[in-house]
C-alpha cells in the first residue's frame, strides 16, 4: 500500500498547479463568458505544452501516463482551478481514437492542435447509457448516420466527434451500438452551440444522412457498448476527480471567508454551530476523497469491479458535492450568491456534475444491480 | 379541533380561484409555469388587475383601500395563487411599507403615499441590509445627518430586489451615530431621482439581475419623509420584519411546485419509464410530499393562531427554517428530474417571450436556476442560523 | 378551522396529565421490571376511572369518545408519562368486539375489569398485515383455529383475544381472513409471555386446535381484512400520538438537562453547535405533531384517504422518532444510556414504536402506492 | 499509489486467517455472531489463546513479549478478527497501560506488571472518566493526599468498562488541587482489592452493565504505584488517548456488520420478497456499504502514514467521527431489518450459554440492544462534538 504520488506524477502535479494559479481566476472565466469564448486557447495551448493531454494517455498510444491516477493528478488541479478547457471530451473521445488505432489524430490531441469529443447523449435518454437511437446504416462500403446527438461537450470546438449509433436491436439494447469517427466538417453534420449553467460548453448535433467510409467504424459492428463503457468509466473518473480538486477550492473560500469575514464584533467562524457544520463538510470531503482514490486504483481491473467503483465514486462525489455547495453557500450567506465571486462558478460546476453521466440515485441503483451480479 | 375550513373559508377559496381562473393572463400564467422572469410591465399588469378587485394591499384596512383579509383568507389566496400560476405581488409598497405607514405614519404620509402604491404609481424598494452586516441587521452605516429640513444621506444599501425598477426606496439610516446600535436609527422615504442615489444590478448565480446594490452620495432628503420620531425605527424596522416573515413558509410555492414537480416526473423517462415510478425518485417526492403535508398544518396552526390575534413566537422561525428546505428539496428535485437538460443555461429563453423554443423540455429551463436561486430562502430575512438560535433561546431561556 | 380542544377533551386532558404526574414515573416503572409485573394495576384501574378508556369508544358503543382527537388527548400523555398499562390493546381489540356487537364485552373493557388484545402477528409476517397462515376450518357450526400468534400485546394479561385467521386463500391474500373473539382461556390456548425492550409485555400465543362456536366470527366469513385495516388504523393513531407525547418528554428532559449541566464552566445549552441542534428537533417535533393532527382528523375518512394519513403520520413519527432519540442522547452524553435515567425509557420506546405496524420505510411505500391508487 | 497490500502483507494477514480458523473456539465465535455477551472466562480464554501464539500485546516490543506490528497490521488482524467473529481484546492492559508503562514506566514497574498483563494475572481497568466531567475530561476531582509513603485517595470514577471483573485500576488523580486544571494530575495504579473502594454497576439501555461507577474512600496507595512524575500525569494520558483513538474507526467491525446485515436482508422477507430486494432497503445497505468503501480507504490512507511514523492529527477525529456513523447506521440497519422480531428483550438468551432458544431468528436478540448499545461511539472516547471542534480549529486556526 503506498498513498504517495509517484515522482513524475507529483512534479507533473506542481507545475500544473503553479501554471493554473498564475494563469486562472474566476476574472478569466467571467471575461471569457462575456466575449462568448467556450475556454482561453492560450491556456488550452500552454496545458497541452506541460503534457496535461499527454498524461491521458498511455505510452502504447503515444502519451506518458493513462492511469487512473494519471487522470486524477491532472483533473483535480483543473477541478482547483476550476478550469472551461476542453480536457475532458479528450479523456472521452481520445481513447475511443486510440482504440481505433489512429496513432495520428491522437498525436494531435495530445499536441493541443485537435480537440475531440464524444457524441453520444441523447434527446429522452437521461442517464441510460444504452439508450441509443442514432441510426447507422451500411450502404456498400459506406455507413450512413442518422440522428440527433445531445449535450456534446465542446461540439462546436471539436474537429473530431465519436458518435455513437444503432446498427440493430432496440433503442435501449446494448447489443447493436456501434461507434463512429465523424470530423465535424462533414456533409450533413450540423453542430449547434450553446452555453451551460455552469459556464462549459456543449453542442447539439444533428447528423443528417451523414455519409462516410466504412472504415470510421471504431472495433466491431454492433459492440460498441463496451468501449463505451470502459471509455465513460475514465470520463467519469476525471469528472470525479475534478470536482473533488473543485469541493477543495469551495473548501478554501469558505476557511478564509469563516476567518475574515466579522459579525457581531468576532469572525464568524468563531461561531460554533457553523465550526462544527464545516467539519462535517471537511469530513465528506475526505470520504470524496477515498472514493475516488478508489476509483483511480480499480480502473485497469475487469468490468464488474472497474463499474462498482465507478458506480461507488459518482454515488459518492455527487452527495458531498450537494453537502458541500449548500453549506459552503449558506456559511457565507448572500455574498456566495453573486456571480462574481469565484464560490458561485464552482457550486454550479458541482452541481452540474451531478447531470453528467449518472446522478448519485442512478449511480447507487447501478451499485446495486452490479453488487448482485 | 376541526382539521377543515369553514363554509365561509370554502366559498372564499371559491371565490378566489374562479377570480383567478377569468382574470389571470394567460400569458402571464406561462411565463410562471415555464420559470420565465417576469418584467417590470408583468408585475404592474398584475397589481393592477388586483387592484381593480381591491386584492392588492390584503392586509390594510378597507378604508384605505384594502382587503383587510385575516391570516387564513391570506393564505388561501396565496395557495390559489401559486396553484394558478399568479405572479406573487411585489411585497414592497403594498405587504411592508403600506402597514407601517398605517401604524406609524403621519397622516399626510398615508394620504399621500397608500394610494400610490395601489394605483402603480409608486414602485417601493426596501433598503435595509447593508454590505458586512448580513445577519446582523442592525449594524447600520449609511448615515443620515440633519441639515435645515433635509437630511444628507451617505452610505450603501445591498441586496435591494428590484430596486432596479423602483421609484422610492425606504432606508433605514443612522440619524445618531453616537447612539447604541439598534438605537439612533432612522425610518425614511427616499426619491430614487434623488441626485446622488447610484442603482447598480448583482448578477447571482442564476444569471438573474434580480437584486442591486443603491450607492447615496450626498443625497438630501425633506424631513417630512420621515416615518415617525427620529431615531426611532428600528422599532418600525423590527414590526416590518415580523409582517414580512409570516408569508416565508410557501406553502403555496410548496404546493404548486409539488405537483408541477409530479408532472414532471411522470413525463421524464428513466430506465425505460416513467421516472415517477423510479423507486428511490419516488421515495423522494413521497417524503416531501408528506413533510409538506405536515408542514402545511403546522401553518395552518400558526396562521390560525394569527387571525384569532395570537403573535406568533418562536413558531414562525420554525415555519421559516422547515419551509425553507421543504422548498430547497423541492426544487432540487426539479432539477435533478431533467437529469442532463437541466444543463444548458437558456438565458435568452428565461428573459424572452414565447418566440423563442426551448432546448430539451419548456420547463427544463428554469430548474436549475429555480434550485440555486432558492438557496437565498435560507439566507434572507434572517438566516436559518438565526432562527435556530431565536428558537433554542426561547425555548432555552439561556 | 380549529386547533382547540373541545372543553370535554381539555378538562380530560387535564386531568389525566394530573393524575399520571402524581403516579407515574421512572422509578414506578422500575419497580414493576424488577418484580416482574406487566403493569401497575392501581394506575390501570384509576385510568379506568378517569374514563380514559370510555374515552377510546363511542356513544354508540357505550363510550364517550371514540374520535381521532380523542385518541390524540389520551395517548399524548400516556406517551409523555410513559405508561405500560394495556390502553393501546383496547384500541386495536376493543373496536373490533365492538363491531362484533358484544357491548357487555365493550362494558368491561371501559371499566377496566377485561383486557382485551389483538392476535395477529405471525412470525415471517414482518409489517404484511395480510400475512395469515393460523388456519380457521368450520366444523359443522364449530370453528377450530390452528397456528401461531406472535407479538401479541399484553397477550399474557388478556381475557380475551381478538384472533386473525384464514379460512380461505394463499399466506399474503387480503381476501379470506376472518376475524374470532376467543377467551384467553379456552382449551388449547398456550400464551407464553415476554418482555419487550420497551418494558411492554407482549406473548406469543399458540393455538393447538381451538374448537370454538361459529359466533365467535365477527363479521362476516373471510372479510375480516378490512376491520382489520381499520382497527390497525386506529392503533397507529394511538401509537403516534403516544411517540408525540414521549418526543414532549425526551424534549423536556434535554431541555431541563441543557440548562442545568454544566461543562468547561458554562451550561452546555449555552454552546451553540448544541443549540441549533436542538432547534432542529423542536422544529421535527411540531412537524410530527402536525402530522399526528393530519391523521386524527383524518380517521374517520374513506379508507384511501385514512390510510395515506396513516402512512403519512407513521412514517414522519418514524423518522422524527429517530432523529429525537439519537439526538436527545447524544445532546446528554453518557447519562443517557444509562438505564435508570427516564430518557432511556423513553427512547427504548420511541425506537420500538417504529417496529410497531411498519417503520419508516414500510410507510413510505404504502403511502406511495396508495397515493397512486 | 497503490492502493493494494504489499506481498508480505498479503502474507500476514493469510497468517492471521489461518490462526483464527484452527485456533478460534467455536463457542466464543458463536456469541460474537449472535451477538451475546462475553463472561470474564470468556475474555481470559481469548487473552490466553492470543498471548500464546504473541498477538495478545500488538503493539509492544518483542523484547516485552509484543508483536510490535506496525499499523497496517494492527488493521488487518481486526479486520480478519472481526470477520471470523473473534472477541475484541479488552485493552485496559494490552493496548492502553501496556504503552504507557513502556513509554513511562519504571523498570520496575515494566517487570512486574507488564508479564502480569500479557499472563491474565491482571485485568486492568480504566479510571479516567468522573461524574459531571464529561468531555472535560482533565475536570479531575479524585483526589490523592500525599501521607508519607502513600496517597490517599478519595473521589469517584465512572464509565469504568468492565470494571466488575478487574484486579487493578489506572487511575487519574489530583494531587495538586493549587495547580491549573491540567497541571497537579498524576497517574495512579490501584490495586482493586484495597480497603475503600466500592464498585457498582451500572445498567445501560441495552440492558447490560458492561459499565461502572468505582468509589474511593480513603484509598491508600503506595506512591510506588505512581507511573512517571506527580503532576505529570496529564502527558501520560493524552498519549494514552492517542493509542485508544487509533482503533474506533471500527472499520473491522463494520465490515464484519456489513456481511451479517446482507446475510440478514437475504434471509428476512418482506412483502412476499426478500428485504434484500427491498429498493429503499437495499438503497440504505449500498449507501452504507459505498461510505464503508471510503472509509476504509480513508482509514488506509492514516493507517499508512501512521506505519511510515507520521502521528494522524485531525485525520483521527475525522475518522471518528465518521466511522463511528458507519457503525451506527449499520447497526440501525440491523435492527431494522428484524421489523417486530427486533421488539422482544431477551436479556437471558444474551446472557446465557446455548442452552436458551431465541424468541425468533437467532441472531435478531441482539439487534436492536446493540443499536443502543452503540450510541455510546459517539459520545465516549471525545464526543463527536469535541472532535468536530479538534477538527476545525485545526483547520480555521481560530
């Protein structure tokens, strides 16, 4: 047993730090929110030159990390910094692509120089993972898409898509999906932007009678879910850690806001109901934190345990992620309520969370059905 | 004990829905049902129209204008209401200036400014908390300092809701800086034209602009729009706090969201059906569902208690603390309903009117906003912090 | 609207309060464990007398009472005295004989002179009230009962017992259960006692082959589930409004223990962490009582509409109950535990009221399915 | 980071299993697992069985008859323990005095009472705990006159666990009434037997009197009994109460819970199913179970650090705290599960041999006495409140 980082990870982890602290703050976010930028392309560029994109991925694949820890050095500093780059559709799409064995396009996410993301959400799916009506069709040598894809994030960013779609079975049938690389410039694709509560960007995708080269196929006709699973299971685990790197930075504006800010003549964290209600915060914090070293360390092993964990973690993350956006709000009072000050960003990004990929009823229901299997 | 309205209550409520059911705009009611923003024109429309019926100001005197509406009939509008899609009324002018004007007001000051706020003349702001005083309301720095008729204002008022639209502000100003500190303080009435007074919107964590900050840089105000003694007011503040806080419970906000919420639920497909017949979604929504049945009981106790002239004590923190989060939970599981359409953030859509289509549901739009925003129940009118502690105190005697 | 009681009911009130403070306490309580007696019969005679248990029935019945509210009157403050004395077996049993019109039966159980209960628990029934294997087979214009009863209250004190058993349908069938008046006495009747953590006694009741006349049915063959239901109904009222009045005493003692305990040099009431914990259980408190209100005036609507009431009240006491128990110890400290300090008895009670005719789940799901009906 | 155990600790805790399985007497693994209570015959047999293969004293020397394991494998045996239902050792002498005697002790007092401890010629007990204390736990009145070569000491000590069975005390005493509230305390080693002192125990909600209250009156005691200095005392038990704290996360006896309460809701049926089935009560069990998973990793992470030589600070309040609910809610769970048949009291069936049948499953007796009897996680060993305040002043240095 051994809980430390590795050198490398731990080098990785302060550079990382000290390039998002000087680089980051919530004025950035606000700036960029106005002049209707989704992220800074400075700040994208400079992540992918410390090796942020290239710690996603293993060294068969060209990169220089790919584990689950990997990810969690990297995420919980962009969950601290509370960062709107598109890192995470490269955990989600990129592995796809590696899968796929295009070795080139994955040298260009890892460059900074494509960004890449998965289109697989739908209209009407809410969490079911399977639920996938997105149709492709084999015409000859060509495959035809069909359908909407929604809440893709990044989509009107990214050059490459990996969609998702059905060649057989029923629209909730696992058996049957298949996974395709789309570029977004192709005939027939149109990307429509729009702007989430929590300041990321996320595309609606509409593919209409989209022709490509059977070849885009990712892995076999009709088994795709599985490698959509495992690849969710690795975006599931970035989202967790980067709202633990998030829970850590609320954590912190609300110790200095409980020792500065003064009422009735003393600090308000002079106040014992209130100490007593942050060390409940700080307490599920570090269970948060437990979680998700758990899930890091079970993301290489077989299905059944990899998704117990994923389903344990997401379960997890999104409770004291509620806990600690309602106390660290209501510990500050109306001031936490602004826009501009930075605790707002990361209470919305926290929720939001929470509607990315499973929320914490659908995750303990997930639990439990893979518990008995 | 007998659990059930009275005839006369019953025909009341009657009245009141089918009032509601020929008069509300219905374009007014959609933009409620969808968890759109309401404009400045929206809430003059609906004063108005309450207005006519001699609904606006429920608990004046009828001789001023009022309904003159006990706490139960108060309540049953407010129920109806919510149950109907209504707008709520802007509290300001008619539900906190108007009584005390009543009880501390000179009668030029009731001639001149009661009919105003009826007709939509006068749109009222309150200026109470200021920036660093939050729970401590009574930690007052804008200063109001005597020079011939007029007082010179100086200071900062924050958290000010639709101070943006308003025409006055009334303000609590400290008139005697030596003074102890729930003493020295004045109650005044402040012409927003006033040179000096500088409105400034806060954009919170919904995106909305519903509340401002009002900056007074030398801004000299005719004594006469004083309320009562000089030095006085925070006895006024403190009767306007009390007249505030009997309305926090939401029952009627509650209710409505309740069934709009199972609506929702038997409309979202999870797992392959209705999301209402989800097990744990479901356990959810029952078990608010039956805090809110007791809840609107315990109301209903207390309201009662309130026409029949009993004050309510400590009881109306507890309403405010458990009708607090009974409207948290409630709206949290709105949004937690829409699963990933609560997502997008669909300004335009909330500002804007039917021209616009919604992305995924009509009513996702508003859900997450709708849950953040409502974090302030826990926080405004005294914090739930607050309450809990006037609550052991009195229950304590420590 | 009304929140009053009637002058009957308040001078009842009164003076059943009055009486039960200059009787009852902890240490009479006490007193009975050690000498192994189920109850003191001095206070069940003199609750007799006090009309307590007229107060249970209607005029028609020969009672005076026999509303929710005055179920509420009595049991609040049996529950905040914390009596053992068999009151709630006359609510579950005595409704039931008298719908059997047996009013010289009803007569003895107002003067307190019969005890009279209900046998209808079975071992793996858990909360399924329709749970009925005891097996009643007509013989000629003979019945004979056959099976075993469990948790059958002040079952070893009862002259008379109300028994459920099935002449007809499978173990979980609502149809098919009837409903027999046997004496405690007949032949083939074993009744073995126990005491349950609460202090109450309850028995398990064996019947070996009980042949009794076929008029000891009470209404009609096979149709019993429905009395039942609604004789369980009024139970729980009782058994709600008795954890209201035990919640008032746990309040009480905290209350009374927060100003006088002192800790660090100040009262321990006087920390602030403890106060608002505090604030949280009154606030639980008024909300369970309100609840309790919703049900009693409920109890004489429709069965839909009694029964999501009964859920409804069963299910918040449960939780409330809970909540008031764990904080009222923890608020203690260590005195607590202890079990000759009266709020031991009382959370020994609260907690196994919840045991009593389904917890907090076993509502929670009715209440759901009957919501939906 | 890895988060999996070395090799060599693999090994070990094969090791431990292996032991438990051949060595565990059947009967005492039997009324762990049905949950009744443990005779003073049954303690010493345990003691006896573990002293002889050397983990009786875990975390002492070699040289003094230890196993000087190092935390992790401190873990891992009560995990294995706690899994193949084993006793808990009573750590009155093993792992509280033992320590301190090694860190404080004489020479001479090492000798004689160190052997003392690990041969069962001693049951050692604990005197910290005073009436009206509570979690001012240096609020010391007992108090020890110096006369000649003897203290004698006067006062009262209660929560004294298992006291009834003990030969000898360790027992905090004033004998510097002058001195501040943490200064003028010493610690003391009484023997049982001296004329004066009086135990009486006390009967807890569970039923069981597994507490007590010892009464000194006039006590003499050698001032050879004294470990370290007069007045000293205090360092002596703060380092004492840092050993104890190490273990109450209870990650061993949740786990262990945990698999029981499976088993349980698989067997228990409800609404023609089994409980396991049941969603909201299958929900309840992964919930708890997905906290466990935390926790336990949660417990690692201080463990690891403890074994690498760095003392946990605020960590082991956070661990207590939350392990100590874990523990709670499982035990809630249990006695849940059971419905009516959690109701009946059967103090002799817990008390007794197996000659008794149980009133109903057998292991449900004690599911809802150990609820209660779990209430006390909370409060004894630093109250969950005195923790939530070691851990914010820690982190708001306030």
């Amino acid at each position: 047993m051994d809980f430390n980082l590795t050198e490398e990870r731990g080098m990785l982890r302060d550079t990382l730090g000290r390039f998002l602290r000087d680089k980051y703050d919530h004025g950035l976010r606000r700036r960029l929110e106005a002049s209707g930028q989704a992220y800074c392309p400075d700040v994208f560029e400079g992540l992918a030159e410390l090796g942020v994109l290239g710690a996603l991925f293993s060294e068969e694949h060209g990169g220089f990390g790919g584990s689950g820890f990997d990810l969690a050095v990297v995420f919980e500093e962009l969950g601290r910094a509370g960062t709107l780059e598109p890192i995470l559709p490269a955990v989600l799409a990129g592995g796809l692509i590696a899968e796929a064995g295009r070795t080139d396009l994955v040298e260009e996410i890892i460059a900074g120089t494509t960004v890449a993301t998965l289109a697989h959400g739908e209209a009407g799916a809410r969490y079911d993972q399977s639920h996938v009506t997105t149709s492709a069709k084999v015409d000859g040598d060509q495959i035809v898409l069909s359908g909407t894809k929604s809440h893709v994030l990044n989509g009107a960013q990214a050059r490459l898509l990996v969609v998702s779609a059905r060649e057989s079975g029923a629209v909730m049938d696992e058996a049957g999906i298949s996974l395709f690389l789309v570029p977004s410039d192709a005939i027939g694709v149109t990307i429509t932007d729009h702007v989430n509560l929590d300041s990321t960007s996320a595309a609606t995708v509409v593919l209409d009678s989209v022709r490509l080269d059977a070849s885009v196929r990712i892995g076999s006709a009709g088994e795709g879910f599985e490698l959509l699973e495992a690849s969710i299971a690795r975006g599931v685990t970035a989202l967790c850690v980067e709202a633990l790197g998030a829970m850590e930075a609320a954590k912190t504006l609300t110790l200095e806001y409980l020792k500065e800010r003064r009422q009735f003549g003393v600090p308000i964290g002079s106040f014992q109901a209130l100490q007593h209600r942050m060390a409940d915060v700080l307490i599920e914090i570090e269970q948060a934190r437990s979680a998700v070293i758990n899930l890091a360390g079970n993301l290489h092993r077989p299905r059944l345990e990899r998704e117990r964990h994923v389903s344990a973690a997401k379960n997890m993350i999104g409770r004291v992620a509620t806990l600690v956006v309602e106390e660290c709000i209501q510990l500050h009072g109306g001031i936490a309520m602004t826009e501009e000050y930075a605790l707002s960003h990361f209470a919305r990004r926290l929720t939001m969370i929470d509607h990315l990929y499973g929320d914490v009823d659908h995750h303990l229901e997930r639990f439990i059905t893979l518990s008995a299997a | 004990m007998d659990l059930h309205y009275t005839e006369e209550e019953q025909a009341f409520r009657t009245k009141v829905r089918e009032w509601l059911a020929e008069n509300l705009p219905h374009a007014l009611s959609e933009k409620i049902r969808l968890g759109k923003r309401l404009t400045k024109a929206d809430y003059e429309l609906w004063h108005r129209l309450l207005n006519e019926r001699g609904w606006l100001a429920q608990n004046w005197p009828r001789e001023y204008g009022g309904a003159e509406w006990n706490a139960v009939q108060r309540q049953i509008f407010e129920e109806e209401s919510c149950l109907a899609n209504a707008p709520h009324i802007v509290p300001f002018g008619p539900t906190m200036l108007g009584p005390v004007l009543l009880a501390f007001g000179s009668e030029e000051q009731k001639r001149h400014y009661l009919p105003r706020i009826l007709n939509g003349e006068d749109w009222w702001c309150q200026g109470y908390s200021e920036p660093g005083a939050g729970s401590d309301l009574a930690a007052i720095k804008t200063t109001a300092m005597r020079d011939g008729d007029h007082y010179v204002v100086n200071g900062q008022k924050t958290w000010t809701t639709l101070g943006q639209h308003a025409d006055w502000i009334f303000c609590l100003v400290r008139t005697d800086p030596g003074a102890k500190k729930q003493e020295g303080i004045s109650f005044l009435l402040i012409d927003m034209k006033t040179p000096g007074i500088t409105v400034r919107p806060i954009t919170l964590i919904d995106g909305d602009a519903e509340v401002n900050e009002v900056f007074f840089d030398d801004v000299r105000v005719p004594v006469a729009n004083r309320v009562g003694e000089e030095n006085k007011g925070w006895t006024y503040a403190k009767y306007l706090l009390t007249h505030e806080r009997t309305n926090i419970t939401g029952v009627g906000f509650s209710t409505a969201t309740l069934k709009a919420l199972k609506s929702t639920a038997a409309q979202v497909q999870s797992g392959g059906r209705p999301l209402s017949q989800n097990p744990l979604f479901a356990a959810r929504m029952a078990q608010v569902e039956i805090d809110l049945m007791a809840m609107t009981t315990t109301n209903l106790r207390v309201v009662s208690a309130a026409s029949k002239g009993r004050a309510p004590g400590a009881e109306s923190s507890m309403l405010k603390v458990k009708g607090s989060r009974i409207r948290q939970e409630l709206t949290s599981l709105m949004r937690r309903a829409f699963g990933p359409d609560a997502m997008p953030f669909q300004n335009d859509y909330l500002e804007g009117g039917d021209n616009l289509d919604a992305l995924g549901p009509e009513n996702a739009a508003s859900a997450a906003p709708t849950y953040f925003n409502m974090r302030k129940l826990s926080i405004f009118g005294g914090t739930n912090e607050v309450q809990r502690t006037i609550i052991t105190k009195t229950m304590l005697g420590l």
